[in-house]
C-alpha cells in the first residue's frame, strides 16, 4: 500500500487523495480513537514513535464525524487500537473503507478486559455499589431487571483494563515489528507497574468518600465506580449520551433528593443546563469532571492524569 495514490470517497461525499510517503522506518504508524487509548499507545511505543488520536479533544466519541486529517491518519496506520463499536460506532465503517490492511485490535474485545453491562436505569440502586467483577461478559447475575443491551465502553476508567491493554498493545506492535519488542515489552511492564501504584493512591484518597452518593451526568463513570466501590446513585443520561427524555430528567430530580447525593456531576461536552434542572432548588454541589480529559496533554502522561483529575474531582465535591 506506500507509494499508492488512494482515493477513497466517503458517504459524506469526502474525497481523499492521500500519497503515501516512502516508509522510512519499521516502526508501525498507530491511529488510536481517544486520547485515553492514544496515551496507553504512546506509553508501550516510548520514544520509538508516536500515535495519532481520531476523536479530537472536548469532542463526544458518541457522535463524531470524521475530519480529512482524521481520515488521512487512518489511511496512513499499519495499526488501528480503539475501544470498539459501543463507544465509536461511526468508526467502524471508516476503519474498513480506509485502513483495510491494518492491524485492527478492539479493546474492549480483549482477553482479560473486565467488563460491565450497559446500565438503562436512571437509578443504579444497591447493585451498583459491591465488588463483584464481571470478569466474563457471559457472567450473567439474578438482577431481576437488568436489560442486557450490550457492553458499557467506558472501560478505560479502571487502571486494571489500562494494565491488560498495554500489554496487548505491546504484543501488537511487536508481531507488526519484532525488532523492537523488547522496548515495547519494557515499557508495558513499566507502565503496568505505574498504574498499579495509581490505584492504589486513587483508593487511598477515595476512601473517606467511599459511601457518599452522588450523580453523574452521563452513565460513563461505572468501570470507575467499581474499582473504588464508589456509591454513584444515578446517571441524567444513558451510558450512550443519548438525550434524556423529561420523564427520566424528572427521576433523576427525585434520585438526588432521595439518595442524600453530596454531588452531581457535570461534563464539558454536554449540556449543563440540564445538571440546573435536576440541581434546582437543592443544595447539591456540581463539579465538573470529564472521563475523557479534554483539558490534559496528549502522551503517555494523560492517562494517570485522567484518572487522578477524576479522583480529586469526586474527593473535593463529596468532602
Ligand atoms: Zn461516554
């Protein structure tokens, strides 16, 4: 596929047409879909090479169109790392129309990735609050009114899926480019070992706020919750940001005053003026806290950065 002129048109009546440049190096070209996977890529490639991240930041990834420069950075990857069509479902027709010979490796498809249900309840009850791990997706449990509509995708929120996921990454990279996989596999150790450490601070300074309720804006923050056995009450918005209905918007009112909640959270990518609504009248603290980390520097770096910006967010608002 180098020295190739591609011309691919898009259903949006885009046209590409992108020259390859000669390949100079064996290091693989990554395209990633968000900036969380783009920095657990930056963080097993090291100094060898960089990743291109698709979802540009303070955008949702639940519903994106894709830029020309996007599009190009797809063209151009030997490897495409992304979480998978539950999070980016307008990706997956891009992915095969422009990187057809690329390595593709969902994520969240995994061996070893703990997973979680999608939640449809506005209401996340005591089921919500425990330890049990859904290590296997077919572990289906005795909630009476659990809705299987599929996985949640949040699943960069725990540290535990980061560790797995370097070490795919790793493993990736090194079938696509064997002379390196010592580096690649250094790194993903060392970065295994980073988060590790990481949870265990987040967990210490989670604790003391372990039992205070609190609402979060869209239900994006379950694979958080778990690892630190947080007592999240409720979501305004499904795990798909999907708009709430009034009917839900009104419950969540009722979910705040009846739970005790400390705190609600909002997001930069939505609407605030629906955190007003169900906050109205109450004296409910807001914070914003965004679980894709708009406002962190792309790289290695971001990733714990994200996970300690989300933690301090909830310790300052349910102190
Ligand atoms: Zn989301």
């Amino acid at each position: 596929m180098f020295n190739q002129m591609k011309q691919i048109t898009l259903a949006a009546g885009l046209t590409l047409a992108v020259a390859a440049g000669p390949a100079g190096a064996d290091v693989p070209n990554v395209a990633t879909d968000v900036a969380p996977v783009q920095s657990l890529v930056a963080r097993v490639m090291g100094d060898l090479g960089a990743a291109s991240v698709i979802v540009r930041p303070g955008a949702s990834p639940h519903g994106y169109a894709l830029r020309p420069s996007e599009a190009g950075s797809l063209q151009a990857a030997d490897a495409v790392f992304w979480i998978g069509p539950s999070l980016t479902p307008w990706l997956e027709g891009a992915i095969t129309a422009l990187a057809p010979d690329a390595t593709v490796v969902p994520l969240l498809e995994a061996g070893g990735t703990h997973l979680l249900d999608f939640r449809t309840e506005a209401a996340f009850g005591a089921a919500a609050h425990g330890s049990h791990d859904h290590g296997d997706h077919s572990d289906h449990d005795d909630h009476g009114d659990h809705h299987h509509q599929g996985t949640d995708p949040h699943a960069w929120l725990d540290p535990q899926n980061a560790q797995v996921w370097l070490d795919v990454i790793a493993q990736k990279l090194s079938d696509l480019d064997p002379e390196n996989a010592q580096t690649y596999a250094a790194n993903a150790q060392a970065g295994r070992a980073e988060f590790a450490a990481l949870e265990a601070q987040i967990a210490h300074a989670l604790a003391p706020v372990q039992d205070t309720p609190f609402v979060v804006f869209h239900d994006a923050f379950q694979y958080f919750e778990h690892r630190f056995q947080l007592a999240a009450a409720g979501a305004i918005a499904h795990s798909d940001a999907s708009d709430p209905g009034p009917a839900r918007v009104a419950e969540v009112r009722r979910i705040v005053q009846d739970s005790g909640a400390r705190c609600v959270l909002s997001e930069p990518a939505f609407n605030p003026a629906l955190v007003q609504t169900v906050i109205d009248g109450t004296s409910v603290r807001t914070a914003s806290v965004d679980p894709m980390g708009s406002d962190i520097a792309p790289g290695a770096a971001f990733y714990p950065a994200l996970l300690r910006s989300i933690s301090a967010a909830l310790t300052d608002c349910l102190k």
